[in-house]
C-alpha cells in the first residue's frame, strides 16, 4: 500500500530485502516487476491508474489527484516502469473510477496553477462553471498517457463519477465535510 500524501514520488521497492511492507512511506506511485506482489492504490475521488506491461513483465499503481496529476504523474510512472524493464508500447493503463467533471468544481487558483503546465489541454479538460471551472482529471491523464507514448487502444476506462454515485462508490467530497464516520475509500490493485 502507498502512504498517498498527494505528491509524484513513486517507488521501486526491493523486495527481497523489505519483507512484508504494509505501506510505502510517502510515495504516490509504485512500479515493480517481481510477480506475486500484489500493488494497491486507495482513493475516493482521485484518479486510481493501474499498469501492465505484459511483455517487459513490470506492473504499477498510481494514485494521481489534482497536484500529482497537475505535475505530470503520468510520465514518472511511465518513465519508472522503463528503468526496470517496460516499453512504452506495450504498456496498457487503465483509469478506476474518479470524480468526474460533473461535479469537481475548482476555483481561478487552482485554474490559473493548471494553466501554468497544462494550458495545452485547457478545452479538453475545463469547463466554465459559475466563479470557477468544471476540471476533468480523468481526461488529463487519458491526453497525459497518450502524449508520453501510450497507445490509444491500451487504455481502458470506467466512465463513473464517484460523486455522482452514491450507490457503489465512496466520495471524499460528497461524504467526508458532511459525515466523516461514513468515509471510506475505494482501493485498486494489480499482481503479476
């Protein structure tokens, strides 16, 4: 399990001399290619990314939320899973389901910070909404993982807001400022 303070510092554990970690200390972001290691990632609005390089034998697991996502993720897990063996090609990446663009409201500030290193993205993943903007983090990393080299038909993604969806999905934003005793989280996995 990754401790997920929200930053872009991914791991590459050792695992013979580590022993039977239960969480990787400040770290958003885990790669490896030892099988029968099982990489899981919490969220409950960000956006869990699953990896698999089935021909290089490397697997990994982000939790990219707005800062992570806004500082490129993307590329560092893409780039960590190539130091030990991955190519790009044959990556496959799949996007959990995340808050989606109908209900993630952000203000100008966290507007004009996005537009200082994604503004090439801007009519893909904003949407004016009242003082603010409707942001699209799925789509930020779907055009992020095509732009560092992924191919379009190696990417799935599940197209639920968990916001919106109160039925089978926990929501920091809908659930934690309202009820915190009802907070829970959503938690993705990938083993080889």
């Amino acid at each position: 399990m990754l401790e997920q303070i929200h930053s872009i510092n991914v791991s590459i554990p050792d695992l013979l001399h580590l022993g039977d970690v239960e969480i990787l200390e400040e770290t958003d972001g885990v790669v490896t290619n030892e099988k029968g290691v099982v990489l899981t990632v919490r969220v409950a609005d960000c956006v869990p990314v699953l990896f698999y390089d089935p021909v290089g034998g490397v697997i990994g697991a982000s939790h990219n939320g707005w800062r992570g996502s806004e500082k490129n993720m993307m590329k560092i897990m893409i780039d960590k899973m190539g130091s030990i063996g991955a190519h790009t090609a044959d990556i496959r990446v799949a996007f959990g389901p995340s808050i989606g663009e109908c209900c993630y409201t952000v203000d100008m500030d966290r507007y004009i910070l996005f537009m200082e290193n994604m503004e090439r993205f801007e009519k893909l993943i904003f949407r004016p909404h009242g003082s603010g903007y409707h942001l699209n983090l799925t789509r930020l990393n779907y055009e992020l993982a095509l732009e560092n080299g992924i191919q379009k038909n190696h990417i799935e993604h599940f197209p639920f807001c968990t916001s919106c969806d109160s039925k089978r999905f926990y929501s920091y934003r809908r659930q934690y400022k309202k009820h915190p005793e009802k907070f829970g989280e959503l938690m993705g996995y990938v083993m080889m």
